[in-house]
C-alpha cells in the first residue's frame, strides 16, 4: 500500500490540537446507510463509528476503541482503494448492545424515516450535526415544490413586476391531481394533441411515470386507484400529512397525490438519446441562505433512442438509472452516464462558450431561486444540513428545466467513476461542515464544492477562471459546474493557509 500522503492542518502530529468545539477526542458518528457515505465515513482520520439503534458498526468493532489508521488507504481528499463491491461496505449485519447510548455521537448521517419519528423529541447539543432539516419534503416532494414556486414567483411579480417575475420560468405547467383535476382538464382542452407526464408526488426512481394524449388514458386513475396512506406518503410525517385527510370519510384511504406536467418534446438530444442532468447542492443554512455547489455530477443518458412515437417506452423517455438498468442492452460498467465535465466540452464545442455559459448561468438561477421558495417555510436549524440532488432537463433551445429535487439522492455506486465521485464529494461535504474546526470559515471553495450563496451572491476571485473547450475564461459568479475539478490540490492550499492564519 502506497504511503498515504498528509495534509497540513488536517491531519496533525498532535490530534489534541485545534479540535474546535468537538474537544481533545476522535469525532463519533453514525450512518444509517451502507454505501459509499459508510466508506467515507469509516476512512476518514480522527472519526469513529458509534454503534446503537441504526448504526452499522460489525459487532466485532462494538465495545472497543478504535484506532485512528486507514484501513482502506482512504484519506480526506478522497485516495482511496476501491472496495470489491462498489458504493457497498462489507460489514456484518449483526448488531448487539453496547455501552455507548444512541445520542452519543457528533454527526449522523440519517434517513429520513428516523429524523421524522426522532427530531422533535431529541435534543442536540452545540456540537451535533445531522443531515436533513426537519420538514425537507417542502423542496423535495414534487406537488409542494411547484406550489412554493409559485407562490414566489407571484409574490415577485406583485413585488418587482411581471419581467423579474420570468426569471421563474424554468419549471414546466404543472397541476396537482387529485386537489387540481378541473383546471387541469380546462387547460387540457385548450392545448389538445400535446404530451402530458403524470408522477406520484412521494416517489422517486421512475415508480408511477406514464405519459399520456387522451383523457381517458388516465380514466382509472382518476376513478380511484388507491394506496395506502403509509405509502403514499412515506417522504411526509403523518400530521402534515392529516391536511389531505378528506375531512367526509376519515376511514378511507387517501387516493394517491400526482402530479401532472406538460412534457418537453422538445429535448436537447445527444446521439438520438434524451439525458438529464444531476447537479449537488448542499444547504449549510436557510437563515441566512448559504449554498454551495458541486464541480461534478452526470448526465444519465435513456438507452433507446427518442421518438414521440412511442410514449409508452419507459426507456425512451425517462433517464433513471432505476429504470435503464432494466433495459435488455443496458451495460452496468457503462452505465449510460457523461461526467458533468465532459457534457460541458461537448456542448461547448458544438454550441460556443457563450451559450453553454448562460445555460450554466440559468441552473445556478434554477437553484437559488427555489431555496429561496422555502427559506421562510424550512424550519431553520443550526445542527441541521442537507445536499439535494436536482435533476435538471435541457431542451434543443439549451434552456435547462427543473424536473425535481431529491433529498436523499443516491449514493451507491454503478461503476468504479461513480464511486470516485460520489467518495470525493462526500469527502468535500465533510471539508464544508468542518467539524474539526481546521479552517477559517471565509473559504469560497472547498475542495470541488463552491460557495454559490451566502445571504447574496457570491463573486469569484480572479484566479478561479472556468476554462472549457476553448480555454477562454468566463463568468464572475462563483459557480463552476461542469468546469476542472483539481480538489486535491485544493484541499492542500487551503489547509496550508488556513494553518498559517490560525497560528498567526
């Protein structure tokens, strides 16, 4: 195993140093998931796993100190050695009693499941982080994202007027089913031969899609499929969602929440095939708003080639790995996946520098304008983070599309470049959050992640120029998606100066 190389500032001599509020201990946390976060977790220096209600501590580990050496060559700017099983710690499922209590730990990588049953009855101490705020499915769950848009996007137009409010413009018409059905159907007739998508609000990875022409293609629906309430919504807790009880008959079962978009036929198409985008946000804070951005991410490519022809094709139209690995021809090393930074050369090369740039410009619109839909509405919490997943659609017009935003984007691995990225941007999440208390907190760019927002727009220095295809530099903003990604060599400066200004 190569000498792994260490990290001025992060990796200190003396453990005792400069630990911040967390003290002169190793920082203890839990994981609800067994993916590449576990591996992250588990090879990052000076971090221990606590076992309890959850946690996936093998009971061999359980009731002993651990030791501070990588096992896996992994360090906190992402070198790690690939375990066998992609995006999958092998540990033992065995969990036993131990001594240490289930609250006794400094971060907790939950699901949502637990934060819902435990959040309003823990108490978290000064130090403690936790993914997820309390009620995230304002943003996430599709019904409730669009209606926080535009109530936004109204109150802007009472406000500034109707030219700021098309800055809202990159979500496609949307109504809410059952709740909307009437003035759907009215807007169905006036646009009659055009494509409809229906969605479940509370799913995720293709479940319930179908598009449709005709009325009568969602008639079953609309008589009544039901589903049971636990399931219907699982994204939401049960006194939220008490509000769409019908308030006639308490007993029956709530007809399942959809919502129905008008479809973009008119996609950007690469090869023939339709793709969308996956961008990484991570929310620090609502109040103030502090946003940053990831320099990686994919485009997930459908594995047929498109037709409007065929709606009924599920492979043709939806670009979910759920769904595409089901495909016949589907290759798993493949994956049907461009790297962020590949589909940004590709486009500029064939569109110009200036009109990928202000589509770049556009998803970093898209972004801050629907935190903004919920920053008076998300229960604000210092101990609380989040990193979505936003899934972006391009049209022929380079004019990107919010399709939805995901809490829990996925984090298991199709293939050895997934799983470098998913480890060096979990990696970088934790350089944020910086628990170790190792840097100055006036950082604009921590490792691949950068500051985008912070209470207002962030600027970016003169140095950090974004140079694709043509090698021209653009933009001010501090946003660099899809752009050269050198965070190792990052992470090593700013630790460096970060050093030097603590001592001094």
């Amino acid at each position: 195993m190569s000498k792994v190389a260490r990290i001025p500032g992060y990796q200190s001599k003396n453990p005792k140093q400069n630990r911040g509020i967390i003290g002169d201990r190793e920082i203890r946390f839990k994981c609800s998931l067994q993916n590449v976060i576990l591996d992250v977790l588990r090879g990052r220096p000076g971090w221990t796993e606590v076992p309890g209600q959850n946690s996936q501590v093998p009971a061999a580990q359980q009731g002993t100190r651990p030791s501070n050496q990588q096992t896996s060559g992994q360090t906190q700017t992402g070198n790690q050695s690939r375990p066998s099983n992609t995006g999958s710690s092998q540990s033992s499922n065995i969990i036993v009693p131990s001594r240490f209590s289930d609250g006794d730990w400094d971060f907790y990588w939950c699901d949502r499941e637990w934060l819902h049953q435990n959040y309003d009855t823990m108490f978290l101490h000064e130090h403690q982080k936790i993914l997820h705020f309390r009620n995230h499915y304002e943003l996430t769950r599709k019904n409730l994202m669009v209606k926080n848009l535009k109530r936004l996007r109204k109150q802007t137009e009472r406000e500034q007027g109707k030219t700021e409010a098309q800055s809202f413009d990159f979500y496609p018409t949307t109504y809410e089913l059952p709740s909307e059905y009437h003035i759907f159907v009215e807007e169905f007739k006036k646009n009659l031969g055009i494509i409809w998508i229906m969605k479940p609000a509370a799913k995720s990875q293709g479940k319930g899609i179908f598009l449709f022409r005709r009325l009568k293609d969602i008639t079953d629906w609309k008589k009544g499929e039901y589903q049971p309430l636990s399931d219907q919504t699982r994204d939401v807790p049960e006194t939220y969602v008490g509000e769409y009880q019908p308030l006639s008959d308490q007993t029956r079962d709530v007809p399942e929440t959809y919502v129905v978009q008008r479809y973009i036929e008119n996609p950007l198409l690469i090869g023939g095939r339709k793709f969308d985008v996956r961008v990484y946000v991570l929310v620090c804070s609502y109040n103030p708003l502090k946003v940053w951005l990831y320099r990686g991410g994919f485009a997930r490519f459908s594995n047929t080639r498109f037709s409007l022809d065929s709606i009924e094709d599920t492979y043709v139209h939806l670009t979910n790995v759920a769904v595409q690995k089901n495909a016949p021809d589907y290759d798993p090393e493949k994956g049907c996946k461009w790297s962020t930074q590949q589909l940004r050369k590709y486009l500029a090369a064939k569109h110009g520098v200036d009109k990928v740039q202000k589509m770049f410009k556009a998803i970093d619109n898209i972004i801050i304008k629907s935190l903004q839909s919920v920053q008076k509405i998300i229960i604000n919490d210092k101990h609380c983070f989040e990193m979505y997943g936003y899934d972006v659609l391009l049209d022929s017009e380079l004019k990107p599309w919010l399709i939805e935003i995901n809490a829990s984007p996925s984090l298991t691995a199709s293939g050895k470049e997934d799983y470098d990225l998913k480890f060096g941007l979990l990696s970088d999440l934790l350089n944020v959050l910086d628990l170790e208390n190792r840097l100055t907190g006036k950082e604009k760019r921590i490792g691949g992640w950068d500051l985008l927002w912070d209470d207002g727009p962030i600027v970016a220095d003169d140095n950090m120029d974004c140079t694709p295809a043509n090698g021209s530099a653009v933009s001010t903003p501090n946003s660099y998606l899809g752009c050269f990604n050198d965070r190792k060599k990052q992470l090593r400066e700013i630790y460096l100066t970060a050093q030097s200004v603590k001592k001094s």
